[in-house]
C-alpha cells in the first residue's frame, strides 16, 4: 500500500496549492475559497459534500461516503483554517528542501488533509470502494476555539464509530495522541477609583494595583504534579502616569488534565475577592475544551492503530500533549478517538513550519489500513 501510495503522481504539487490557497481564521473569503478546492479534490473520489454554512467565519466542509458494509462510520477530523494572516507567504513561501515542505499551515494541518485524500484514493483503487461509510469534517475555525464548529462536530461524533484526528503527529517520530490538556481562559476585570497621582492620591483605589494582587493569588492555582498550569498572558490597565487607574484586567489561559481540575480551577477563580474593598473584582471565562483522557476507548483504539502501524514498519508511539484541538470535544463525549494521526514534521505556527515529504504517503497507508480495522 505504501509504494501504491509513494507512485501517485501529482500529491506533492497539491499540497503545495493547499498551502498557496491561505486561509486565516477570520478570513471567511478565504477560508471558503480554501474549502472549495477541497472540496472538488473529495468529490473526485465520490465524496458527497454538505456545507454547514457560516455568517462571520468559514464554511464547515462535511464530505461523506458511502462503505461496503451499513455500519456507522468513521469521522475523520481537521480543520480549514490556519493561524497565518494573510500575506504570510511572502514571508515564508512554500518550498521544499532537504525532503521537507516548507510554509505556512502545511504541518497545521494542510498535509493531514492531503493523507484524508490519499487514503481514500487508495481504498477506492484496491477495491472499487470503502470498506465502511466514511464522514469527514474540516472545521473553518479551530484555532480559534471552534466558535461555531464545536455543535456539528459533536453531533457527528456521536453518530460514529470512532473519531480519528488528523492534526500533526508529535515529535520527529510521528508519535500520536492518546491524550490532551483541556483548555480555558479566564478574565479577570478590576474597577477602581480614578483620583489625580498627585494632587488626590489618597482619594485614589488603584485598579492596577489590586489586580497584582489577584494576580500572586493566581499564580498559586498552579498544580505541576497534577498538570495544571495557569499563565496570565495579557495584562491592561490605566489611562496615564499621573492618574490612579480606575480599570485593569488579564486575560489567562488555563491547561489541565483531568475534569477534576477544572472543577477545582473554576471554584478558585469563582472565589476571588478584592483586598482593597473600594475596589470590585469580576471574573468571567472558563473552559473551553474538557481535557481530553486516554480512557479504555481511547487505549483500545491506539493499540488497534499501533499493531496496524507496525505491519507498515512504523513504530506508532504514543504521547499526551499540553495543546487543545477538537477532538477534545469528541473524546469528552465518550467518543473513542485517536489523535496526532496527521504529518510528521515540526514548527507549527512558527517560520520554520514544515513537514517530512517521505512520510506522507506512509502516514496514509496507516490511515487507510486504520479504516478498514477499526
């Protein structure tokens, strides 16, 4: 299946149209256009598109196909949209060196696309069609928080068998995810009293000053022994030196790996209270993706897709990552899925973002065969 794979011609120059077609998050237009090519690409395959159409972000691409055997399918999930604005090219062109491609979205995740495409390219040419119904969705706004995608796919997901995740693989190895941190973020928005620094600084309460305060409270919501990390990453506040500030606010972003965390992040941040009594101290936020836990489902799929792996030659590890992605909406459900199954390569959504050519079709051959065993 792999030298199948290796010999198609023309999977190479297609991945470096994906990644020329850009598509930031908040670029409808574009994200849509992106989606169109896609599209035509599955449709050649007998895929059957369904739009769930969108007002302020991308369309969400759902293509689905029909299998040999009536059995509920296999989601097979991604996403449209990168984290590059528009023009980002100019920086980093696509280019390939040293066996690698280089550019913007092509590890996250344009390449894991590229395998969705092959591997069931490659079925259809072995035996005419697919061993069981397939459903793919590539969401328009995952690395934004999937805003408007997050409903759709959690509908699918529950009508399916397993949920197998195209994002990146972890590390040089190709390592796939058996677990994610559950993401969040909070606010936290002081009001003070305004007052001259000068001539009224007694009359002042300093928003700024008390929000410090909160912020050495939250910084002891860190348990490293339990994986939960909480890290103020955006601090606002005042209006000038010589006013006292009657505002300030900080924006937080929380990880955890268990339910139980959250929960208990959630009653401490609910908790908090303003030293100086002048001033009110409002928290709002929360979290975003549940932890993503390597349940029995979960470990049962893995291993399913290591024996696969290893009849390919590929030693398929596994790992637990601190970064959300949704399939930490579909494993929350219940649903057994499996994540990392995408390319192999390294610096997503930095300069240097790239991916191993070689290993694409061998990435696909392991989709392909994880599809008919599952």
């Amino acid at each position: 299946m792999v030298s199948r794979l290796e010999a198609k011609r023309g999977w190479v120059e297609l991945l470096r149209r994906f990644v020329e077609s850009e598509s930031p998050s908040h670029d409808k237009d574009r994200v849509d256009a992106f989606g169109k090519i896609v599209a035509v690409e599955f449709a050649r395959l007998g895929g059957v598109e369904k739009l769930h159409k969108q007002r302020a972000y991308g369309d969400v691409l759902q293509i689905d196909f029909k299998g040999a055997e009536k059995r509920k399918p296999l989601l097979l999930l991604g996403h449209l949209d990168t984290v590059y604005e528009a023009g980002m090219l100019h920086h980093m062109p696509c280019r390939i060196a040293s066996g690698r491609m280089y550019g913007p979205g092509v590890f996250d995740m344009k390449a894991g696309i590229l395998q969705m495409l092959l591997a069931i390219g490659v079925l259809r040419d072995i035996s005419g069609r697919l061993p069981r119904p397939i459903t793919i969705l590539l969401n328009s706004d995952e690395e934004i928080g999937s805003p408007v995608s997050r409903s759709v796919t959690e509908k699918l997901a529950l009508r399916s068998d397993a949920v197998l995740v195209l994002e990146p693989a972890a590390g040089a190895g190709g390592a796939c995810k058996t677990a994610r941190k559950g993401v969040g973020s909070y606010r936290v928005r002081v009001t003070g009293i305004s007052a001259h620094a000068g001539l009224d600084f007694e009359k002042g309460a300093s928003a700024i000053n008390e929000l410090a305060r909160q912020l050495l409270k939250i910084t002891e919501f860190v348990d490293r022994e339990a994986g939960t990390t909480v890290n103020a990453g955006i601090i606002r506040g005042g209006t000038r030196t010589n006013v006292v500030a009657a505002e300030a606010q900080a924006d937080i972003d929380i990880r955890v790996t268990s339910q139980k965390e959250a929960d208990r992040l959630e009653r401490d941040f609910q908790k908090l209270r303003a030293v100086d009594r002048r001033c009110k101290v409002e928290v709002s936020g929360g979290l975003n993706r549940a932890p993503f836990e390597r349940t029995a489902g979960v470990e049962k799929l893995y291993l399913k897709a290591k024996g696969v792996a290893a009849e390919l030659g590929i030693d398929l590890e596994e790992t637990a990552v601190g970064g959300g992605s949704d399939g930490n909406f579909t494993a929350a459900l219940g649903v057994p899925t499996l994540d990392g199954l995408g390319a192999v390569g390294e610096g997503a959504h930095a300069s240097h973002e790239s991916v191993v050519l070689e290993e694409i079709p061998r990435r696909a051959a392991l989709l392909a065969r994880l599809i008919e065993s599952v």
